[in-house]
C-alpha cells in the first residue's frame, strides 16, 4: 500500500482547521466502541472455528443477527433461544435459562478481555443481570450494559420498584433520578459518567457529582453522552438552558447557540471543536473560536499532524485534506479513516443508490451497493470493509472480495502483527469465527 500523506498539516492551516463531525449509526454503543483485543494481546483466535450451531425455527422468529454477539477474541458466540414458551441464553452451545423473557435492548455482553460475559434475563415480572453466571439484584427494568474498557467493572442503568432509577456501578447503586440516560466510561476506565432527570430538569453525573440543572441535553447521536478526550483528562457534553444549546468542557461553559452537534477531541486530546448553528448560519466552534466553514465530517489522524473534511457545493460532497481540495465531487462521502501510521487516508464516497466505493489514498476502488466500516491493519498496509449485496455480507480485503455471509459482526478485527484478518458470522443456521490470512 502506498503511503501518501508525508506532508501534514502547515503551521497556517493548522490555524484555521475547522471541524467538525462524523455521525456515524452504529448498532450498540460498546459493540462498537470495545470490540478489539486490548493492546498487548495475545488470545486472539488464530483459527476459523465453528462456535454454534442456531436451531432455524429460531432464526425465523427474531430475525437474523439479532443478538447474535461474538467475544472480542473470537473464542465465544452467544445468542438469544426462544423454545418451548421459554427463554435461554446460549454460550457457544450451552443454554442458560430457562427465563420467563429476556431484555432485547440489551443484547448479551462480552467484557473487552472476552472474560466475562453479561445478559439480561427475566422471571415473573422481575428483570435481572446474570454477570459470569451469577444472578443480579432484580428490578422492574434493565437497560445500558456496560464494561469498562480495561473489563474491571461493569455498569448498568435500572428501574426501581419505586419507579425511580439507578445507576449500578458493580453491585452498587447510585444515587437514584427520575430517568438515566447514556452511562459511560472514560478510556482509561478511572471515570464514570451519565446524564439524569429529576423534576423535570437534566444533570450530568460523573463520579457521583452532579452539574446542574439544565432544561434539557442534546440529541443528536453521540452528543447525548459525556464525551472524555482520549487521555482521559477532559470531558465534555452538550446542554440546554432558556433554549439555548451550550458546551461545558471541563466544568466550564461555553457560549450558546441554537444547535449543537458532533463533540470531538482530537488523538492527542490538545483539540476540541464542534459544529453549531445559529439562524441560518452554520459553522465550527475550534477551541473555543467559530470558523465559517460548511462542513458535514471530519477526521484527525492518530498522529493529530493530518486533518481531513467533507465539505457541500449545493448537493453534493468533496473531500478536503490537509486545506487541499480534491478534485471530485459525490453525492455522499463518509467514513473518513486515516491508517494507524497516519501516512493513509481512506473514505466511502456514494455516486447514486446503490453505487458506493472506496477512495483509498485518491484511487478509486470497486462500486459495490452498500459498503462500511473501513479498516486498517495495525502495520497500516492493509484495508479491509464489508459490503452488503442482495441480503448477503462479505468481506473486501485489499481489494479481494471474500465469501458471503447472511450475517458480519463489525468491526474487523486485524491480529497484532497483522497477518490475519478476523471477524464473526452468521452462514445460514451456524456461528463461525472466520480467521483469513492476509496476503503478503
């Protein structure tokens, strides 16, 4: 793979880098977020293996890859089992239950270390957390599974008999509100955080303290929750007060405006901006100063020296990389996705329905009908994405399709030395861990 991006940003252009967002749908929050092998490492499964077979009745009646859930290491494949009016819970073949139902907001758990495991499970009117086979307090509701991303605690958000709710840190309750929303955890897991409602108004919570009140939070995608910077040592989140939307970064407020969106540090956590509008204005808010710029996405590379966005001309999209505009405009462009050498730069560009492809590096790859989640090895010289066509999922790595799948857990996962490429299916009624070699 050639590298391309060697000049980095200039001191004028890092002047004026403008930000903003990349609202990005992903299916549950942690699966997303936690869903690789901690740095270090090494319990990776190396071998395709066949983890489960699913009964087809089963298949027909929830929908396929719902809460199917594959571990981070790829040794584990968990699944929901509706049989005989009853409900289980299946680690790669052995079925727990059997449950009176099951919580589907909050599919079965893996921890980021693959070694605990967490579900849902109901008996009469009661709902339960089962962590590690041991059952849980009960409460009316149960939502918002979590581990820290170091797999030391494990949280979750409940309803109260009382109707008040909780937030469980361990088995410890917090202080109880009206309502809990978001919970999350700070990188290096020392932070725990939510929003709350009480009588009406909204706190934010982290580490117990309360900031407060506000009318309400904001509501676009991930601005719900507490943003920390990636060392951990900032957090920021997005309110309302008297119909204003603001930022507080570190306890501070920020200046007011009429929307909010996309909270973003930058990978050495010296940078936060965000997109605001006011009237019919729309702008950046880059450490603390607006920037008229019309932009839809951005990216920091890992190394902060590399910036790119998409910027609009009327209905369409264009690419701007290090303050230098490319030449052609889409219909759409996402997915912005520098390698972990930052010397890469990859995105989705869509040119009519169904008509997507990959911009690696400024060439253009194949059209194919629904491509995602863009990824690069750990040594930066491999790319690999899924692709959905006529209800089948495969895998394109460097540019080499692979076989088709009814289901692909996200993301891929690259061992450490980057000779193989990982990730968790669905073919048919059976649950495979597929391990493909990448070749040299």
């Amino acid at each position: 793979m050639k590298n391309v991006l060697q000049k980095g940003i200039s001191p004028l252009v890092s002047i004026v880098i403008i930000l903003v967002i990349a609202v990005v749908a992903v299916g549950g929050i942690f699966t997303w977020q936690y869903f690789k092998i901690p740095k270090g490492e090494t319990d990776l499964n190396l071998k395709t293996t066949k983890l489960a077979t699913i009964p087809e009745e089963a298949l027909t009646l929830y929908g396929i890859g719902l809460d199917i859930t594959f571990s981070p290491n790829g040794k584990k494949a968990a699944y929901i089992l509706y049989e005989n009016e009853k409900w289980f819970v299946v680690l790669n073949e052995e079925k727990y239950g059997p449950y009176d139902g099951v919580c589907f907001n909050t599919r079965p758990t893996f921890s980021p270390d693959s070694k605990s495991f967490a579900y849902t499970a109901k008996e009469g009117n009661n709902y339960f957390i089962v962590l590690n086979g041991k059952k849980g307090e009960s409460y009316d509701t149960i939502y918002d599974l979590a581990f820290s991303p170091d797999s030391k605690n494990f949280a979750y958000t409940a309803k109260r008999e009382d109707g008040k709710v909780v937030a469980v840190l361990g088995e410890k309750e917090e202080k109880p509100y009206d309502a809990i929303l978001n919970i999350s955890f700070s990188p290096d897991s020392k932070n725990f955080a939510y929003t709350a409602k009480k009588q009406g108004k909204f706190f934010v919570v982290i580490n117990g303290e309360e900031s407060g009140p506000y009318d309400d939070i904001c509501r676009f995608g991930e601005t719900q929750r507490v943003l920390f910077s990636p060392d951990s040592r900032n957090s920021a989140y997005c309110v309302q007060k008297n119909g204003k939307y603001f930022v507080v970064l570190n306890g501070e407020e920020g200046k007011p405006y009429d929307i909010i969106w996309g909270l973003t540090f930058s990978s050495d956590s010296k940078n936060f901006f965000y997109g605001a509008t006011e009237g019919a204005r729309s702008f950046v808010v880059f450490n603390g100063k607006e920037r008229d710029e019309n932009i839809e996405s951005f990216a920091f590379s890992p190394d902060s020296k590399n910036f790119a966005y998409t910027t609009k001309m009327g209905n369409k999209e264009v690419v701007v990389l290090n303050g230098e505009k490319e030449e052609t405009y889409y219909d759409d462009i996402w997915y912005l996705t520098f390698s972990p050498d930052s010397k890469n730069f990859a995105y989705i560009v869509r040119e009519g329905w169904g008509k997507d492809s990959v911009i690696l590096n400024g060439e253009k790859g194949k059209i194919y009908s629904d491509i995602s989640n863009l990824t690069f090895s750990p040594d930066s010289n491999n790319l690999a994405y899924t692709v959905l066509a006529e209800f089948k999922e495969f895998v394109v790595l460097n540019g080499k399709e692979g076989k088709s799948y009814n289901y692909i857990q996200t993301p891929l996962i690259f061992s450490l030395d980057s000779k193989f490429l990982c990730y968790g299916v669905l073919d048919i009624n059976e649950l495979w861990w597929v391990v493909e070699e990448v070749e040299k």
